[in-house]
C-alpha cells in the first residue's frame, strides 16, 4: 500500500487551465487507486517560468518515505504524432520519470505513450503509472471514445469516404497528391485534404507541407482503420453451410459467373499462410442469389461460408486473380481479418507482415 504525496507547480502564463486539467486528471486517477491508496494534490501556480520547462512536476511518496519525482506535461488534446516531441522537451529537463497529462488519450495515442516509456493519465481515466523506486504499476482503462470531440470533420475512420481514402493511400504507391488521392479514392479534393491532416497528426502518414502525401505506414493505418469498422458487422453479414466442404465451395466459386471477391481466411492462405483455413468469406453483390447458385444452406451455427454484401463497391476495387480466383486487395483482407472471430487476427497479422514486405504472394 501507498500513500501519493502529489506536489505539482504548474509553470506556463495558462496556468488556471493547465491546473483545472491537471485536477480533473488527478481526480480520476483517484478513482482507479486500491482501496487504502491515499492521493493527495496540492497546486502551485507559477506564471513567471521560462517557456520550455514542464508544466510541473509530481512527488510520489511510499509509506517508507522513499520518493519519486516525476515531471509532466499537460496538454487539452496529444496526438500519436506529439509522443515524439513531448518526451524530447521532457527529456531536457529532466531523466524521468516522466507523466502526460491530457484530457483524453486515444488508444492510438496511448500505445505511442507506452511504446515511448512516457506515464499518462487522462481525465476519462485512462492511466498507465509505472515506478522503479518506490516500485508501482498502475495502469487502467477509462473511455475510449474521446467525450470532448472537437468540431471538426474526418476524425474517425468510420464510412464509405474514409474507407476510400484508406484503400488508396495502402493500395498506391506514394508520393500522391491531394487531388490525384481524391480521384483514386472517389472523394471531393477537400474531404481528402481534411482526412490527410488529420491522418498526418495520428502519425498515420507523412505529408510534405502544403504537398504531397510522401509515405505512409501501411500496418498502423490499416489497424487505426480496424478501430472504426467491423466486417461482420459494417458489411451485412449472412452465413451458410456448404456440406460438401470448403474444397466444393471453392471449385464451385471459381467456375460462377457472378461478381466476387474472397476475403478473409481464404486470402490469407493465399497471401500469407499460416494454417488451413477453415471459413470462407465472400463479398458478393446478392447473398441470397449466390447461396441459391452455389447450393448453400442457410445456417445459424456450424457455418463455414460467410456471405457479405459490401458496405461499399470500394472491397471490389483492385482485385487480383490467383488459380482462377478473385481475392480482395491485400488491405481489405487485413482489416476483415483483424475484425474477424478465432484466429483471424493472427492472419491478419501475417497479411500485414507481407505488405509491409512490398510482396502479395
């Protein structure tokens, strides 16, 4: 058991507003502290430092006495692209530990936080505390859905529009201009501007200055993507038996006449192996017809086809054939993956070691 003796001198000529936030960060950090933790907050305001220097710092006491000086920053909004500045600023100042302090962190931020040694503690109670001397680990979970969304556009990968942009920046080769994005993804230029500027603050992309999209970090993307979409559940999703087997399925599928595009396992036994797949999923514009062509039953358990009508023509945009078949662009297949039951994520995983190889097969 502890007891947090919290000494924070706040530094900045916005001292009221860094002090509220820091209050209500400490105040939710309360609330994830095991019974018999005892924190306390004392605030002292000092306009009059420098810029540059933290915004304060926090002393951690055991009940021995043994001490932790930690110094922190806090900040109304940190995105993933920030991580790598704040702990520079901090790192100046002081060895560590260090703390963010934010009003809310998303989880694509608070995986940069952690990649980066960097304690956290937002105001929805998301908090990550880690220690050697006095020896803590505290880490929580509050909300992942930001409950002070700023008013602007293209914060979410959810939709058709964002979806489009996130096929074209994976599936092209970069640099890309704003426009030239806009044509393949099939937006208007300032929806695709804003998606940009947002993408680049969550460290997704890189953007030359008022040019060009210059790379892009094609795993993160498409794992960020995975946080707003579910392909079972943002694509209408209907299952079936085939009860001569997958082999049938797939021969029978290879010699239809009808649109469609494979995805899920089946792809990935086809763009990065790892075990026999043992669930076929397809996008097909009518499930009803193409159960109906394919001789499938309609099942509610002990499925082994999975009929998807696409949320958007874009899962049928850059198709490939292999052996007669038509797969999904490797991008798809990982984000269907990745949002898929079982063994679908460690798939996914492979499917993404591979694009990130520059190989598809």
């Amino acid at each position: 058991m502890f007891c947090l003796n919290v000494l924070i001198c706040l530094t900045k000529a916005n001292v009221v507003k860094e002090a509220i936030l820091a209050d209500k960060a400490f105040r939710a950090l309360e609330t994830k502290l095991p019974r018999g933790w005892r924190p306390r907050l004392r605030l002292e305001l000092s306009p009059t430092t420098p810029d540059g220097r933290p915004d304060g710092t926090i002393e951690i006491r055991s009940p021995d006495g043994v001490k932790a000086r930690l110094v922190f920053e806090a900040k109304t909004r940190v995105f993933p692209r920030d991580v790598d500045a704040l702990k520079n600023q901090l790192e100046k100042y002081s060895p560590g530990p260090y703390l963010v302090i934010a009003r809310f962190l998303t989880p694509s931020t608070r995986r940069r936080l952690q990649e980066e040694g960097l304690n956290y503690v937002d105001t929805t109670g998301n908090v990550r505390l880690v220690l050697e001397r006095p020896g803590m680990y505290l880490e929580a979970t509050g909300s992942d859905i930001d409950p002070f969304p700023p008013e602007e556009p293209g914060r979410s990968l959810r939709g058709a529009k964002a979806a489009r942009i996130v096929r074209a920046l994976c599936d092209f080769d970069m640099p890309v201009s704003i426009s030239d994005l806009a044509t393949k993804a099939g937006v208007d230029v300032s929806y695709a501007s804003r998606m940009v500027d947002w993408l680049s603050r969550e460290a997704l992309l890189t953007r030359a200055p008022r040019g060009p999209v210059l790379d892009v970090r094609q795993p993160e993307m498409i794992r960020r993507w995975a946080e707003d979409y579910e392909v079972l559940k943002t694509n209408d999703a209907r299952l079936f038996l085939d009860p001569r087997g997958l082999e049938n399925f797939s021969k029978r599928l290879r010699d239809s006449s009808f649109k469609y595009a494979v995805t899920g396992s089946l792809a990935a036994a086809r763009i990065a192996p790892i075990a026999p797949p043992r669930l076929a999923m397809v996008y097909v514009d009518n499930p009803e017809r193409t159960a109906e062509a394919l001789n499938l039953r309609a099942a509610d358990s002990g499925a082994n086809v999975i009929l998807l009508a696409p949320f958007d023509p874009v899962v049928f945009d850059r198709t490939w054939t292999d052996q007669s078949t038509v797969f999904v662009a490797p991008s798809q297949a990982a984000v269907d993956l990745l949002t898929s039951p079982g063994r679908a994520p460690a798939e996914a995983e492979a499917v993404l070691e591979r694009i990130t190889s520059g190989r598809r097969t």
